[in-house]
C-alpha cells in the first residue's frame, strides 16, 4: 500500500523571504505567541485544590500513615510516581509503596488490583489514572482509605471518581493549567509539599531537586503529547540542565551513557532519545526496572538498571519489525486503498507494539489505523488524523467496548471478537460523512514559516531556535523553506537507510541537509527546493547545527534493501 501522493506545502508567513537569522527568529517569536486566559478565578481555585491536597498528605507524613501511590505503565504514569517517590524521601518518608499496573492487568484502579496490593495503607494516591474510577472510590470509602486523584483525563457526570480529593484541570475554566498531564500535575503538588518542607526556597537542596523533579515532569509532558503551552513551557524550561552537573546517581549516569551531561536539553532528547528507553519497559515487560534505576542510590549500580532497559528497548524494536511485517502484508490486500481507515487484527500481534504500529501508519497513510490481538476479547489501540476526533466517534457506540479511553487522536480499546465488523462499519460510515462536510480532509498539509536564505543555516540560527523550546502540540517546531543547487548525494547508516544531500547556498558554501529514512531523487546540478528544522546537537564532542529534511521537491526512491539492524 503506498504512501498518500497528494501532499500540500502551506506557508504560514504568507510568502516571507528572511535574509538572515535575525529576521527569521523575530518571525517565529510572534507566530509562536499564543495568549492563554488569564482566568485568575480559576487559578486561584486550582491553587486552593492543591493547597486542600498537600495537607491532607502532610497530615499523613506527620502520623506516619502508609501512602500507596498508583501509577500508570506509560512514561507519563511512570515519571509520576518518580516524582512521588523522590518528593516523600526528600522530605523524610519511608511509609509508602507504589504500584504500576502492567499492559496484561489493564489500565487504572480496579477494585480486584486495590485488593490484591493494599495491605496496611491508609491514603492511595492516583496519577494520570482514577478520574472515572467511581466504583473503585466507593471501595476506598467502604473500606476506610483516603482516595486522592490526580489525572488529566476526560470525564462526564456520570462517570467521575466519587473520590473526597480529586486534582484534574479540566474540573476548571481554560487558564494557564489545563494542559497539564499527570506527571505536570504531580510536579505541582509535590513542588508545594517540598516548599511546605523547606521554607528557605534559596536552599541547595531545594534548587537541585526542583531540576529533578522538573526533568521527569518534562519527560512525561513531551511523551505524552499535550500541548506545550502555559505551565508546560515553564516546567520544561525548569527540566533543561537537570544533567548537568548533577548530584543524583542516575541522571548524572544518564546524561554520560546518553552523551546529554553538558546539554541544554531539549524536547528530541526526551522524545526519541530518553522516552523510548522508558517506554520500551512498559510495553515489552514491566516499570520496575526504570524505577529502580532512577531511584539508585550509588551510580555504581545505576548500569545494571540502564542494561534491562536496554534490553527491553532492543525487544521492543525486534518485535515492532516483526508486527509491522505482518501489517505491511495486510495493507498490500487492496480492499485498503479504497478505505478511509485502517483497522485489523492478529494473533501475532503484541499488545505492548500495536500502539507504536497505529502511530507510525497513521502518519505514513495519513489515515486513522486501529490494530489489535485477537481473541475472544480483542485489545488494541489506534491513532487518528487531525480533523477526525475517533475516541469521540467511538465512544458513540461505546456499548460495543468492554473498555475505551484515551484522547482525541490516541487511545486503547477492548472488545468482543464478534463486534470487530459493526465496530468497522460504523467508523467508515461516520468518516463518510465528514468527508462530505471536508472534501479536503485527507490532504497532507505540511506547514512552514516561509523562505529561509541556504546562508542562514549556521549555528546562530541553531541556536536561536534551540533556546525557545520545547517544540509540539500547539508550539510547532519552525520549518524553513531553503533552495539550493545540489552537490551530491550520499547514502549513510548501517543499512544505507539515510542520506545525505551537500547543497551549495549561494555564497559558494556548501550545507549539508540530513534526509532520515527519505532517499531524494537528485543528483550534482539540480536545483532542489526543501523544507528543513533546524537544531544543536552534539558530534564528536562538538556542538554543531543538525539540519533535518522534513520533505523535498525530489521525487522519492526509497530503499531497496529495507532489513532492519538494531545494536
């Protein structure tokens, strides 16, 4: 099944030509700017919640009452309880345990799980889990536990937690807050717990664990896609040199293993260089072993953590190759072609990928992909474009789901085997009639920031733009439009599944431009026209501009050889 051909460059400066970095950064500060409400009436609310919250857990610190914090199997739910735990040690508290739920035992409280870990607890704490969780409220208050519940999840009247202390920003008016996912929501709490503690904020101690804390805020605000507005920018920017220099055993192994110690970190290395190792152990096994290695006490024994999750990375990579071959196969049936959306499902397939696998062929089909195991009870999950809100067609026939959640464009799903063909028929019908509304709606639009002069691509622009991150949801990272005569090219990686593409700026000099997994039709004396980012990085030792392909007026050729080597 081929890729979608009929893709759109769209230039949001209107036809903007920027002669130098200068020019092209003031662009970007004002096109990026976006006013949040300032709402203080919910503000000052939000503030009183986690005021409310943070005695009640004082109070339970101070009569040595045991916590049982509870967490979720992705890197938001993980960095959440990492948060926790490193909050109640700073602050002198043993008496807690958590648990993390696995992929097989499902998501959130149940009542069954309650049962099964409570021993001697008397306060259970949620993060990024339990708002909807009203049965399981009802079990805590009948048996005598205090129900805490910290969660960004979406909610109805019907469904909410009856839990006695519930912190979720969408309780409240849009303000400065609403963005925050669990582990954001869970720095905020535990930030006012620590101030509570250390009353002089100017203490080393404090400074250095508000980066800690910060750092895994960060890491599960970019992992799990909210928009990087608001509170959000602030706590990544508080997260940026949490490696450096550091004190804490496994951030300081971290940014030496990750070659990240003398970075200002940014949202690519959460993303795809930190996040993956994390996200690798809930999919492929369980959160243990991330806990233990951020929670090590000597560095000396932070590698034996770092190997599992190394580990479970490698498998995590061996068995996407393997699901995404039993999908390649599928999608050359044509019966897809025709198909406003994707969604199948297999024996083969492994609970802990099938996300993975939705993400990288919703974006590769520009079409919405849903995958699942089969069986009696079929589980999977599925990815969606923009301009099609799945959950919310989904949750129309919601009476055909055992379970489903999640948000707009990502969620998980069980069902019964038999209801696969109804659940089918009614997304395809439902896409239908938006596509009578949106002619337009299956167009690849990619967007840039204008015309950007080859010369320009230079470390002072790399730079620039490096100091505004992070870059997502809501705060795109600027894409430049840049033309160049082509030099040569050349295929690099251990496949020869890269390239490389030296373009001469029309000052003489040449730039080289990163084309990951795109092979460009061009060769020396071609005038190409590309939309390139632009960022630092570090090789060899030394910080140097990386310029990325986003797409290119060259035909793509692909890759004959697509095996895949993993170390």
């Amino acid at each position: 099944m081929k890729k979608v051909e009929k893709k759109w460059w769209k230039d949001r400066s209107k036809g903007k030509v920027f002669e130098n970095a200068s020019d092209a950064f003031s662009h970007i500060l004002a096109a990026r700017y976006q006013e949040i409400p300032e709402n203080n009436t919910a503000v000052l609310a939000i503030q009183e919640q986690i005021e409310t919250i943070t005695k009640t857990i004082i109070d339970d610190i101070k009569h040595k009452r045991k916590i049982l914090l509870w967490g979720d199997y992705d890197v938001d739910g993980t960095c959440s309880i990492l948060i926790w735990m490193k909050t109640l040690k700073a602050l002198g508290c043993e008496a807690f345990d958590y648990h993390i739920p696995t992929r097989n035992s499902g998501y959130g409280l149940s009542i069954e799980g309650l049962k099964q870990t409570i021993t001697d607890h008397k306060t259970v704490i949620t993060m990024d889990n339990g708002i909807t969780a009203k049965d399981e409220s009802e079990w805590c208050e009948d048996q005598g536990i205090k129900l805490i519940v910290t969660d960004h999840h979406t909610f109805t009247n019907e469904n909410i937690t009856a839990a006695p202390f519930i912190f979720n920003p969408k309780l409240f008016d849009e303000n400065k807050y609403s963005h925050l996912c669990g582990s954001g929501i869970s720095y905020l709490i535990c930030m006012k717990l620590c101030g509570e503690f250390y009353k002089n904020k100017l203490n080393k101690e404090y400074a250095e664990l508000q980066y800690h804390l910060a750092f895994f805020a960060a890491m599960g605000t970019i992992c799990d896609f909210v928009p990087l507005i608001g509170v959000n920018r602030s706590i990544f920017n508080h997260a940026r040199k949490a490696l450096m220099n550091t004190n804490d055993p496994a951030l300081s192994h971290l940014g030496y293993v990750l070659n990240l110690k003398d970075l200002d970190l940014n949202g690519e290395n959460f993303g795809f260089t930190i996040g993956p190792l994390i996200n690798a152990c809930g999919r492929m096994d369980n959160m243990d072993c991330v806990i233990d290695y951020f929670m090590c006490e000597m560095k000396s024994e932070c590698g034996i953590y770092f190997k599992k999750m190394k580990e479970n990375l490698l498998k995590r990579k061996l068995q996407e190759a393997m699901t995404n071959n039993i999908i390649n196969d599928e999608l050359n049936n044509n019966k897809y072609i025709s198909q406003n959306h994707v969604m199948f499902g297999s024996p083969d397939f492994h609970l802990g990928i099938v996300g993975l696998s939705a993400t990288r062929y919703t974006n590769e089909l520009n079409k919405p992909c849903l995958f699942y195991t089969t069986g009696d009870i079929c589980h999977g999950s599925g990815r969606s474009i923009k301009g099609i809100n799945l959950l919310s067609i989904l949750k129309e026939i919601d009476n055909l789901f055992i379970t489903l959640g999640g948000h707009e464009m990502a969620f998980g799903f069980s069902f019964k085997e038999e209801d696969a063909i109804l659940i089918d028929s009614h997304i395809d019908m439902r896409i239908l009639e938006l596509i009578e509304n949106n002619h337009d709606l299956f167009d690849h639009n990619i967007e840039y920031d204008g015309e950007l002069n080859a010369k320009c691509l230079d470390v002072d622009l790399a730079k620039r733009i490096d100091s505004i991150e992070p870059f997502g949801m809501s705060y795109p990272k600027p894409v430049f439009k840049v033309k160049g005569e082509v030099l040569k090219k050349e295929l690099i990686g251990k496949n020869k599944e890269h390239s490389q593409v030296f373009i001469r700026d029309n000052t003489g000099l040449p730039r080289k431009i990163m084309f990951f997994f795109q092979n460009p039709e061009v060769k020396g004396g071609d005038i190409i026209n590309i939309l390139i980012t632009i960022s630092m990085t570090m090789w060899k030792g030394r910080a140097t501009p990386l310029i990325k392909a986003v797409d290119s007026s060259a035909k793509e050729l692909g890759f004959k050889d697509n095996k895949i080597i993993i170390n």
